[in-house]
C-alpha cells in the first residue's frame, strides 16, 4: 500500500519546532524528508531537554522518518545545489534576512526552478516593521494577545505548549499540501510566506473579535470559559468534574435531569447564556452544591446519561495511558537513537494508506548516504 507522497522530496532547512512539524506530517504520509542541520550541533531542538531515553522530547516529537546531512550552508554550496535541484519542496526557517543572503529565497530558486514549491517560515512575514525582529512561541503569544487573554485575573499566562509554533506548522503543512495538489493540475510550482503572528493570529480571532467589538478586556478565567457558561470544573464530593453546555436546550436538560430541578432553567438569571455569564457565581454555586453529595464518577454518570459533555482532568502522562486511546490501537512504536518509543497516529484515519511513522535520526546519520546519491564521487564529510 503505498503513501500518499511516496516520490516527493522535501529538503527542510529547519530548526525548533514550526517548519519541523510541518515536514515531520509530510514524511508521515511518505514523502522523503532531508533535515539539513548545523555540523557538529545539528538542530537547536536537539538539546532543549534530555527527557526521551536522554533525548529531547521536542526533537523525538518533530523529527521521525526524516534524513540528517550536516552540512555548513555557507561552505558545501554545490551539495545544497544539487539537493534544492532535485526537490519537490523547499522548507526554510531561518533567521530574518539570512535565506536571500544564502540565494535561497523563493525568488532566486524559482527562477531556475519554477515548479518548485518553496515555503518560508517565519515570525512576523517578509515586510513591515517588525520584519527583521526574531519570534519565539512565547513572544507570538504575547504579540497577538494570547497570554492576556489566558490565566486567571490575578495573573495571566503563555499557553502551557508551543501553541504558536505549532498553528504556524500545521498551516505550513496544509499550505504545503495545498500547493502540490495545485501542481498536480497546473504544474506551477508556488512560493508561500507562513508567519506565526498571522497563524496563531488566526486562532485569536474569536478573542480578538469579542474584544474590540464587545468593548471590554478579555476575560482570564482560569479554567472556565470566558463567554460560555456552565463550562469549566466544577467541585464535587471527592474532586472535580469539567461540563460543558453549548445551548439553551443543553442547559434545560441538565437542570431537569442531573441537577433535578426543570424550573431552574426558566430561572431569569440563567435563561440564556449571556445571562448564565453574567451571573456565572451564582451559576457556580448551584451546581456545586447539587454535586456535593456525589462522587466525580457519579456526577460523570449523571452527565453522561443526560448526554452532557463532560471530562475528566488528567495529567500529560496519564493521556498516554488514555483509555480510548488503547481501546483504538492508536499507539505504535517509533525507533530513536537511543532506543524505541511510543508515538502517536497522526490524527487524520484513512482506508486507503497507512502512515509512514520512520525512525528518528542521529545527527549527520544520512551524511554518507545522500554524498553518495546527490554528490557522487565527494568525500563524505
């Protein structure tokens, strides 16, 4: 059964997190994946921690089925040359400014090579003011209002993952895929600019939208939804519950039937959600005390009879133990330089193709390997 993208070459010159998540997905679906890395040093991603059997978790996480050439850009031109050449795609996240000087901008490269697809990645996009300034996750959470949008009222919060990173990786990707079926029909290659103010901008725009139009700072609270109410943990005997109601004909089903009081939901400080919101405290302390003399796992029950949402809170490391996930085989084992870990499917189930889930690579692991096919006759460096 071949993959999707069995034939497609990918040559990354990439780093950290948003462009290797991009290619990452790529090699997932059978594209060949050549991460080109600093000699000796190789992705900075590599040394952010030493938790995966001493590996870092961010590099096990982004980086499997992928090839490593070290290769100093600046000095081994005429490999670049002829990797660039024979690619279907071009990923780069370099710093600001440092792809034209190296002549691997979209412009220089398409214009030998006008089938190309070349996507730059990069904090803030190709002009404006904010152009040459570097980005990290954090700092795109601060700039697009996510951190004070996050949090409780006394202090607000960064996300507790690379939420901007990866919004910028997944529209890399999509964009990626977007291009090569536009390839198919046309043969045109493209040229695409993902920045991460704009990626993760996008998912702010719910936030954004009911700031500047509802006149009013955005509301940190904690754990519970900021607009939507009941939605968030509640208290119960012996821990806590999460429940979410989206709509008025939910809200009228949970007071009949879990909290057992029908006319509480013609009560006009909860008949509609806006009316929820602005007497949430009150709201709040209804349901705890309906939910006081219940177990988490009863009011669980309960929830789920009435056909409520609800969840349970768990730890990152009690999701890998996730009983859904085991009920649906959805964890395999992926090789690593220093021995096999569990991974994650990707997300997106098809009849028709299997993932492609390849080992992670040591740095330079490939070196000789792709010399010999892109370079032959050089000696392996």
């Amino acid at each position: 059964m071949s993959a999707p993208l069995d034939g497609i070459l990918v040559v990354a010159l990439e780093q950290a997190v948003a462009a290797p998540l991009a290619t990452r997905q790529l090699a997932d679906l059978g594209a060949r994946v050549v991460k080109i890395e600093r000699p000796e040093v190789g992705d900075f991603a590599r040394g952010y921690d030493r938790t995966v059997h001493g590996q870092s978790s961010y590099f096990v996480w982004l980086n499997r089925g992928k090839e490593s050439l070290e290769l100093d850009v600046k000095r081994d031109k005429e490999l670049l040359r002829a990797l660039v050449a024979r690619a279907d795609v071009f990923v780069q996240n370099l710093v600001p400014g440092a792809a034209e000087r190296l002549g691997l901008d979209a412009a220089t490269l398409r214009a030998e090579r006008p089938e190309l697809i070349h996507c730059s990645i990069s904090g803030y996009g190709p002009d404006g003011p904010y152009r040459a300034k570097k980005a990290y996750d954090l700092l795109v959470q601060c700039e697009t209002g996510l951190v004070l949008s996050t949090g409780t009222p006394e202090a607000p919060a960064k996300a507790g993952f690379s939420v901007a990173d990866i919004a910028t990786g997944m529209y890399a990707y999509s964009g990626i895929l977007t291009a090569l079926y536009h390839r198919e029909r046309t043969g045109e290659g493209a040229s695409l600019e993902v920045a991460m103010l704009d990626a993760l901008g996008e998912w702010m725009s719910q936030p954004a939208y009911f700031s500047r139009y509802g006149n009013e700072p955005p509301r940190r609270t904690g754990a519970r939804h900021p607009s939507i109410a009941p939605y968030g943990p509640y208290r119960t005997r012996d821990g806590q519950v999460f429940l979410g109601v989206q709509n008025d004909r939910e809200w009228t089903v949970l007071c009949a039937e879990v909290l057992g009081d029908a006319d509480l939901a013609r009560d006009p400080r909860f008949a509609t959600n806006t009316d929820r919101v602005a007497n949430l405290e009150a709201l709040t302390g209804l349901l705890e005390s309906a939910f006081s003399e219940r177990t988490a796992d009863q009011v669980v029950e309960l929830l789920d009879r009435a056909g409520i949402a609800n969840a349970r809170l768990r730890t990152p490391e009690e999701f890998t133990r996730h009983p859904q996930l085991a009920a649906r085989d959805r964890w395999r084992e992926v090789g690593t330089p220093a021995g096999p870990v569990r991974a994650l499917l990707p997300p997106v189930v098809s009849d028709d193709w299997e993932p492609v889930l390849g080992a992670v690579p040591a740095l330079g692991e490939h070196n000789e390997a792709i010399r010999a096919e892109f370079a032959p006759g050089e000696e392996a460096g």
